[in-house]
C-alpha cells in the first residue's frame, strides 16, 4: 500500500511539476492563453419539481376532474401539420420540446403555450442607399426565404424572430456591398446572394431561424452614371464596328488585287467581267445603260 501511495504522489508531483512548466513557459512568453470558450446558450425545458408547482397542478386536477366534460373542451387542442407549439406551464418551458402536429393535452390555467409556423417565409427587404468601395452610391434591395427549424429557441430565444430578421438582413445587405466594387456587384449576383445567406443562417441560428436562400432583385444606379456607362458603352461598340470595317475592307482589297492579277494575264476575263458588269445594270431597268468599250480598241484609235 505504500508503495501504491508513494507511486501516486509521485504521479501527482509530476502531473503538477508539468503544469507549472506550462504556466512558466507562458509567463515567460508574455502571452495569455484565452480561456475555453463556454458553449453557446441552449433552451431546455423541464418541469419544476418545486412543491408549490406540484401542488397547483394537483389542484388543477382536481378542478378538471370535478367539471368532467366540460372540462374536456379546454384541455384538448389541435395543431396543424405545419405548425408546433411551445407549452409554458407557470411560466417555465414543459419538458419535451414542442408538441405537434395533431392534438394535445393541455392543463387549463396552469399551461399556456404559443403557435410557430414552420412554413418558408419570404420578405423584401427595403431599398439600401449604400456606397461601394470605389465610391458609387447604389440603391440595392433584395428577397430573403427562411423558416423556422426550431421552434423552442425561435420563441424563448428572441423576442420576434421575424422583426428580427428583418432588420439583420437590411444591415447584412449594407455591409457585404460596401466593400464591393460596382463591376463586382453587377456582374457577381450570385456569389453575393450565397455569402448573404451564409451570413444570415450563421447569425439566426441561436433564435432557430433557418435561411433557405437570398436573391438580389434590383440594383439601381444614379441616371448621370446610366449616361456615362451608356455612352462609354457606344463608344467602345463604334470603336469595334470601325475595326471590323476596316479589316473587311483590308480582305476585299486583297481579294481584289488577286482578281487583278488573274485577270491581267487574260484579256477574254476582262471582257467577261464587262459584261457580266453589263448585264448587272440592264437587270434593275435603268433608262441609261453605258456600253463599256475594251481598253484595248481605244488606244488602237488614240495612236493613231
């Protein structure tokens, strides 16, 4: 047994003999480890096993009991599919969690309870004056689609979950386009909706709010500014309908320049294409038509 003992205490010795080196090694660092951080809030609903409670819902009871069937009618309630409800008696949270869908037993004047709809919930969330980070001023509202996945916490947690969300999502939609550039906010829609609704669903989760999904509707732009980026916008396109010109009359000038060449080195071409030329104007019934007279035939006349 001393042993045993001995071998402990030394266990212990050493055991304390580390944690003074941790805490030593610490000081001498001039670094403070942070504490352990507590888990975050949770509602649990219990019964309370106090005889004052014990004792009104004996009587109550008793009092329903003694009013049989009447009594029946206040003490039976029903809850849709769509629906749960929260049950507080004298105050503190049943056990359980909430109850439904279907009917339930409640104990009148004793029990109370509230009704939270599971149901998508979708809302608009107002137009946001807001400046983006190369100094434009935006007007951007959006759509937000959640519900409720746990009713306890969206009742004992917040005092309206659906206000409240609400205005998170207003101050949401500010922050995460304020330190965007214009470009980014028009043309990445998608990238900001998905970073909103991971915002919003980490931030409602401890009222037990889930947010399905975010959607920016409109983002509205000053009209001086519409102007400008239209008429940057014209520009550019003349700019590329210019190039594309001028590379087409390259081509043709080339493709000409080969016609030419192929046609110098045969003079029955050239009177074919005088008369294809020819042919062409007789075609549109103009009152004018000119005969082209070979080259060749009018230096014959201009020698002599």
């Amino acid at each position: 047994m001393a042993s045993v003992s001995t071998k402990q205490s030394s266990a212990k010795d050493l055991a304390g003999d580390r944690d003074d080196t941790v805490v030593d090694m610490g000081k001498s660092s001039g670094q403070v480890r942070p504490a352990a951080s507590d888990p975050p809030p949770s509602v649990v609903g219990s019964d309370s096993d106090d005889p004052l409670t014990m004792v009104v819902v004996l009587v109550a009871w008793v009092l329903i009991v003694a009013t049989l069937p009447v009594s029946v009618w206040f003490c039976i309630h029903v809850v849709q599919e769509y629906e749960r409800a929260v049950v507080f008696r004298l105050g503190r949270l049943r056990s359980g969690g909430a109850l439904g869908p279907g009917w339930f037993f409640l104990i009148p004047w004793v029990e109370r309870y509230r009704l939270v709809d599971l149901r998508v919930v979708s809302f608009d969330v107002p137009p946001q004056e807001l400046l983006t980070r190369d100094s434009v001023t935006v007007s951007v509202d959006a759509v937000v689609f959640y519900r409720v996945s746990k009713p306890v916490m969206a009742v004992a947690n917040v005092t309206d979950f659906s206000l409240s969300t609400r205005f998170l999502a207003a101050s949401t939609l500010r922050n995460t386009l304020g330190t965007r550039a214009l470009a980014n906010i028009l043309s990445d829609r998608e990238a900001i909706a998905a970073h909103m609704q991971e915002s919003l669903d980490t931030a409602t989760d401890p009222w037990g709010v889930k947010v399905d999904r975010v959607e920016i509707k409109d983002v509205r732009l000053p009209v001086q500014l519409q102007r400008a980026m239209a008429a940057e916008a014209e520009a550019a396109r003349e700019a590329r309908a210019k190039v594309i010109a001028a590379e087409g009359e390259l081509t043709a000038s080339r493709a000409l320049k080969e016609a030419a060449e192929v046609m110098s080195d045969s003079p029955s071409a050239l009177q074919l294409r005088y008369l294809q030329t020819l042919n062409a104007i007789a075609a549109e019934k103009n009152s004018t038509i000119i005969f082209p007279l070979p080259i060749d035939i009018v230096q014959h006349f201009v020698k002599r």
